[in-house]
C-alpha cells in the first residue's frame, strides 16, 4: 500500500526528521545525511530540532523526550508540561511553580529566577530580560542583572533584535534601551482625556523614540441591561423584513452584535497629547500605518452593503481617508472588497482593484486611488481566473527603500514601482521569467517583507512549457540562475537549512514517487534519502509527457500525453 510522506524538517548539520504514514501505522524516521543512518521511532510526534540540531525535543506517547542526536541518549522531561527551547543554544527555558528555571542541557548547569512571571532570551540566548517583583531585570545568563524599569512594572515589551522596549509603571509608559541611558517617559495615560462613555486601557505600546502617534486601546464602557420579564403568553415568531440590514439568520449566528472593532479609534500624539477620533463608532476595519509617524489611515465603512451581503456573499465596503491629526475624512474608495495596506514607513497605502484588475496606490492630496500597475505593461491578475469575481491578483512579493518601494508578481517576473514616482518599473528579475516562460515566486512564503536588493533572494519556479517546479537564485544585479530547473522532474517543498548550505525537497513525476532528497546549497551533489513506495517497481507504471498541437481554430495547444510502459510508436497500437 502507498504512504503518503506527511512532514520534513532540516535543522543544524546533518540530522533530516519525516514522517510517513498509510492507513494502517504510522511512523517518524530519522536520517543522518552524513552516514545514512535511519532510525524508525513509531510513536514520535511534535518533533523539533534546537541548539543547532544537537537535541531533538518530541513527545511520544504522553511523554516528553529530549534526545542528544550524536549518541542518542534520551532524557524523559517531567520538570514542567510547557518548556521552551532555542534553535540555536542548548538552553531550556520552563516554570517550577513559583519560580522559572533556564536549563543548559548541554552541560546541565540551572539559572533559577524566583518570582518570575515572564522571560524572553536574546542576543543568541546569551542574555536574559524578565519581570520580577514588579521590576524588568536583564544580563547574562551567568553574571549580574541590572533594573532597567523605574517604579512598580504591571506589563513590559521588549524587540529583541533592536535591544529596546517599553514598560508600563502605574499609568505612566517609559522606554529604554539596554545599550545605555536612563529610562524615557513617554506617555502619561493620566493625561489622556477620553470622551465621555470611553474607557482607556493602558499596556506596554511597542514604540521607540522615533513614535509620534499612537493608536490607542479605547472602548465604550458596556451599560447593564435589566434582564427581560418571561412573558407566557409570548409567541416564538421569527419577522423577516427585506430592508432590515442585519438578516434574522444572521443575528442568531452573532452576527450583527456590537463587538470591540464597533468602538470608535483613536489616535493619540505624544508630542501635543491631544486624542484624535480616527474612526467613528460602528465602523469596519481600522487600517493605521505600523509607522513611528503617519498622516493618514484608512477605515471601511460595510453599512451600505450589509443588506446585500446574503447574496453577494463577498464583504463589500466603502473605504474612508482620515487625516489623523485634524480628523477630518474623506470617502476614497466606493464598494470594493480588498483590503489596503500602509507601506513599512507609512506614506503609501495599497489596494487591488478587482473591477480594474489592477493596483491602486492612494493619492491623499485628490483623495483617490490611482492606477499605477499599468505602467508595468503585463497583467498583474490572475490571467487563469475565468470568473469575474476571481480575479485575484499575483501578490506583493515586499518593500524596498524603507517602504518607497514596492515589489508586486505579474505571471512571471517581479517588479519593483517607484511609489513616490522619481523612478520608473523595472523588472528585478530582469524579464528572465516572461523570455522564458518560467513564473518566478518567492521561495516558501510568497511575502518577503523588506527586500534587500544586495542580497541574494531564492525563487520557486513554474515552466509553463515542461509543466515543471523548480529552484531558482536572484542574484545582486538582477541576474537569475537556475539551480533546479529539470522538465522531467518537479522539485516541490524545498527548505533551506538555518545556515543556508542544503536543501531538503521532494522531486518527482508521474513515475516518480515524491521521495525526500538532500542537495548542497546550490542544489547540487543531490541525493536521496528516503524510499517510500518501492512496491511501485512490481507495476508496469507508464510515462507522461508534454504534447503541443494546434486546435481546428490554429491556436497553440498543450496537453499531457500518457504512455503504456514499454510503448513503441513504431508499431500499431490499434
């Protein structure tokens, strides 16, 4: 009977953790690269690699394991039911009752914090930050910890990458940093007038020095109501009306109830303390840009459609500018159903218009959404999507220049639009994947964020002539090389290892079976680590293959053509 090979992992230096199941078991295997040592471990599950791949963490059975990979000793873990580990240190994080405990399982040495109520590891878990007796404490595992919060601390953030955070000491919010200097008041939520009938909640805002405004957490305080009197006589009728906005259906579901996302938004600034109402009270979605300093955000008004929505079955909406510091709105965009979003510094807001199949980008000055994927010359829809309400869009692939910059798909390449309009399009991956009919994605989630374009960027592939996945690299410079491009297999799932030296994947075809490989980090010295259907050589299976032909009309034409094992075109097949 066929398995089906149901996960991957690659992490650290030579162990690759699968899974393979039928209907009748299931089991994990774990293969050294190096050796090919195969290990059947058929009651494992949740299974994750840390401290660079050394340990393994699993549960099998109702047990927790942790399992040292160079000599496979196990230790059964009963100090705590939830425990943490760090991909790349051999630290275990857990509670023990009143207290939190940071457990070297290399060298088994403990770092016990009483009192702790929360702990976040950094600097390549080599540092430490927690709340402790109402103070933020941080240093090195091993070594002295300093306060850095003033006051009685009730919440605290922190961004491990930047080294900087926010605590929240009574109803005053400060910001430090651990690379020096005294601890910053920023706000005072003493000093914030909310309006009448609004309830403020303070917490630890993730800002920096740099934040000006803030969105802040605001709500109508609920009114009790007086329970209804039963009434015997009362009839179960259920009264449809066709105007009422909100379906009966509907409202037995929930729907159409008032919920947090009805209170109006609010925009607090740090620098005049004055509150601004950004959008009115039972509104949509609130869109404010995760930027320092903004102008402008967006709200959708769905009011006008809510009637509709029955049988339009697509949330449709109006959406509203608002200028953030003087409140003022202005309706930008009628009865669409995408939603916009800010670039990463907060200038620029996105949209994809369905009706125009096109990408809008917000002009606050006319106060409407202008075109401007036309300039790109290709479509950037879905040109497969034979229904109007499917025209979907490729995507936006990231940000350049800080969020000046967009990069969106078109079918085949990426394109990088100038959004304060000094530069013109320009393909990043050169026109390479329109000359050679080849759609180019980013590698495992399509969405990369910030793009540096200094760096290289791996690529997933789709030959639209050989029907074939694949692996490509964008290059500085826009050169595009192909590291896994061949029309008699796909290469699909491919994940790169934390250091960026392998590829874990699965290649197949139609005679194929999609078996695990291994491959250098330029895809080359391929091999294969697992066999999971070899039943499949006691079958006569056949071939498939790519067949072009031209339709009555003359118009080009592709399809697969299958093949009995052993055919021979020479000879009369009728």
């Amino acid at each position: 009977m066929e398995k089906d090979k149901q996960s991957f992992h690659i992490v650290g230096r030579c162990w690759v953790i699968y899974g393979v199941a039928d209907d009748e078991s299931k089991e994990m295997h774990l293969v050294n690269i190096t050796s090919g040592k195969n290990i059947v471990m058929p009651n494992l599950s949740d299974a994750t690699f840390f401290n660079a791949g050394k340990w393994l963490k699993y549960k099998a059975k109702d047990s927790l394991m942790l399992m040292r990979m160079k000599d496979g000793r196990k230790l059964h873990w009963t100090n705590s039911s939830f425990f943490l580990t760090a991909e790349g240190s051999p630290y275990v994080t857990y509670s023990n009752r009143t207290q939190l405990v940071v457990w070297n399982v290399d060298t088994g040495d403990s770092t016990v914090f009483p009192g702790v109520s929360r702990v976040t590891l950094f600097d390549q878990d080599r540092q430490v930050i927690y709340q402790q007796d109402k103070a933020v404490k941080a240093g090195p595992l091993k070594g002295k910890h300093r306060v850095v919060s003033t006051g009685a601390v009730s919440d605290f953030s922190f961004n491990k990458e930047k080294k900087e955070g926010t605590f929240l000491a009574g109803n005053q919010l400060y910001y430090f940093s651990l690379d020096g200097g005294q601890p910053q008041l920023v706000l005072d939520f003493d000093e914030v007038k909310p309006p009448a009938g609004c309830q403020l909640r303070p917490r630890a805002y993730e800002i920096t020095p740099a934040t000006k405004q803030l969105v802040l957490d605001l709500n109508y305080q609920s009114r009790p109501q007086p329970p209804a009197k039963p009434n015997p006589a009362a009839v179960d009728l259920e009264l449809w009306t066709w105007n009422e906005p909100v379906s009966p259906r509907r409202q037995r579901r929930g729907q159409g109830n008032r919920s947090m996302m009805d209170d109006a938004k609010f925009v607090y600034h740090l620098d005049t303390k004055q509150l601004v109402e950004a959008a009115p009270e039972f509104s949509g979605q609130f869109f404010a840009p995760q930027a320092p300093t903004f102008e402008y955000a967006l709200y959708a008004d769905p009011a006008p459609y809510k009637l509709a929505v029955d049988w339009t079955y697509d949330a449709h909406q109006d959406l509203w500018m608002v200028n953030v510091k003087t409140g003022d709105r202005k309706l930008v965009a009628k009865d669409v159903t995408d939603n916009p979003q800010w670039s990463p510094n907060g200038r620029f807001a996105l949209m994809f218009n369905h009706a125009q199949r096109a990408w809008m980008l917000l002009d606050p000055v006319k106060g409407a959404f202008e075109n401007i994927s036309a300039s790109i010359g290709f479509p950037v829809n879905d040109e497969a999507a034979d229904m109007e309400r499917m025209q979907t869009a490729y995507g936006v692939a990231g940000w350049m220049d800080g969020g000046n910059t967009v990069v969106l798909y078109d079918r085949y390449d990426m394109w990088a639009l100038d959004l304060t309009g000094t530069a013109a399009p320009r393909s990043l991956t050169n026109g390479y994947g329109r000359a050679n009919g080849i759609a180019l994605r980013a590698l495992g989630a399509p969405f990369l964020g910030e793009i540096n374009p200094a760096k290289p960027v791996l690529l997933s592939s789709f030959n639209e002539r050989t029907k074939s996945a694949g692996v490509y690299r964008l290059m500085p410079f826009k050169k595009v090389e192909a590291l896994a491009d061949d029309a008699a297999y796909s290469v699909k799932g491919a994940s790169v290892a934390g250091n960026g030296k392998a590829f874990l994947f699965s290649r197949q075809s139609f005679a194929r079976y999609p078996d695990l490989w291994y491959a250098n980090g330029n895809m080359q010295g391929a091999k294969r680590l697992t066999d999971i259907n070899p039943q499949q050589q006691q079958y006569s299976w056949g071939s498939a293959k790519v067949f072009n032909w031209k339709n009555v009309n003359g118009k080009e034409n592709q399809g697969l053509l299958y093949l009995p094992e052993n055919y021979d075109p020479a000879k009369n097949t009728r």
